[in-house]
C-alpha cells in the first residue's frame, strides 16, 4: 500500500521563527491539501494545491506541490502561539479518499 | 453557512454494543467521508457517500456502516463493538466526489469500555 511520511514528526521553535515541514509519499497524487488540528477539534483545511510545482501562499503559509506529485512543503514565516497544533498533509486521486498523514506536532515557545 | 455538525461530541460504550453516530453535513456539500482517528495518529478513512451511496471504502470491516440521507446527512454505525474502536471519529463534507476540499466537524470521541 502506498506509505506517506512527514517530517519532522515534532518540533519546538520560538516565537517569530520560519518553520518548514514536508511530506513524502511512495504513490503519486494529483492534489494535495494541508491541515491543522488544534486539540479537541476536527482538522482545519489551510492550503490546497492542484498542480504539480504550484506553489501557493495564504497569509504566513506557503505551500508546494512537489513536480515529480510525490511529495509537498508548508512553510509557516514568523510564527505566533496560535500556530501550537498538529499538521497533516493530505494528498488525493480525483476524491478516491484523501489519505492522511502521521502529522507534525509544532510547539511555540514564548 | 453552516458547517459540519456532529453528535453526540462524547459517547461511553462497553464492548460488544452498537453504536451511531451522525454528522450534518455543511450547506452544498453532496459528499461525506467518515474517518477514523486513533490517539496521536493522522485521520483513516472509512467510507465515503455520495447522494446516498457508498462511493468508496477504507480498510475497515463490515461491522463498520453508513447511510446518507437525502438532505445529505450522515450517520456512522459500528456493531460489536471493540476495544480498539476508541478513537475520535470525524466526518467531513465536501462539494462532490472529485477531490474537493474535505471540511471537518469536530468529532465524536467514542470510548469503548
């Protein structure tokens, strides 16, 4: 079965520092989106990529579609306490299922 | 607009019972997906329904059931229940079937005792 990864799987940073995490997949996907789960919430959708090597920007995020459809980044500039939750890609086939990865825990320290 | 409602938010069940859970799916949205998410682990998808049929399938077994109703609605059903069935399950709606953006709810976190 195809095998996704992100990295890293934690990571604590301090206030007002650039933070860039990716995610890995062994399949190839035609669309990509990125999730943020605060505690006791469902996910939160922040960026959605169609096209491979697209890159695409929301406020402090920036997203990319990687160009062989394997793998993507978010990068997140400046970050503040509210950016503290867990961050899931999640690619997909044309709605076969978006398959979820094993998240990234961001920590920021004060 | 309404978004994706669901309930109950909490719910303690001792093993070997049945149980349902439902989902309000958001205004528009035609499609609800139904996934599964252990502690500290990404989200597993269960099945999807698109204008009330089963339109795809996860790893789960038949024990695990849907419907979808004509106003879009869901609900979630899991006979004989397991210890390991505890888990948050979170339903999704989006616009069609054809890779739209999934728009959660919050959740049912079910406890299997």
């Amino acid at each position: 079965g195809q095998q996704l990864n992100q990295s890293p799987q934690s990571m604590f940073i301090q206030e007002g520092e650039d933070v860039s995490m990716n995610c890995t997949s062994s399949s190839i996907f035609n669309t990509w989106l990125w999730y943020k789960q605060d505690p006791g919430e469902g996910p939160v959708l922040l960026i959605a990529l169609y096209k491979a090597g697209e890159l695409t920007s929301n406020g402090r995020l920036t997203a990319q579609f990687g160009i062989t459809r394997k793998d993507s980044f978010l990068n997140i500039s400046a970050s503040i306490p509210s950016d503290v939750g867990i961050y899931f890609c999640a690619p997909d086939n044309y709605g076969q299922n978006f398959v979820f990865g094993p998240g990234t825990r961001l920590s920021v320290l004060p | 607009e309404t978004g994706v409602t669901q309930s109950p938010t909490h719910l303690i069940k001792t093993r070997g019972q049945q149980v349902t859970l439902r989902c309000s799916s958001q205004s528009g949205h035609n499609t609800v997906s139904w996934y599964q998410q252990a502690l500290g682990q990404g989200p597993q998808f269960i099945f999807q329904y698109y204008r009330e049929e089963e339109n795809g399938r996860g790893n789960f077994p038949p024990r695990f059931s849907g419907l979808q109703f004509p106003n879009y609605s869901s609900e979630l059903n899991v006979n004989a229940l397991e210890l390991d069935d505890s888990a948050l399950y979170l339903c999704a709606s989006s616009l069609d079937r054809t890779g739209s953006p999934l728009h959660f709810g919050n959740g049912t976190r079910l406890t299997v005792t």
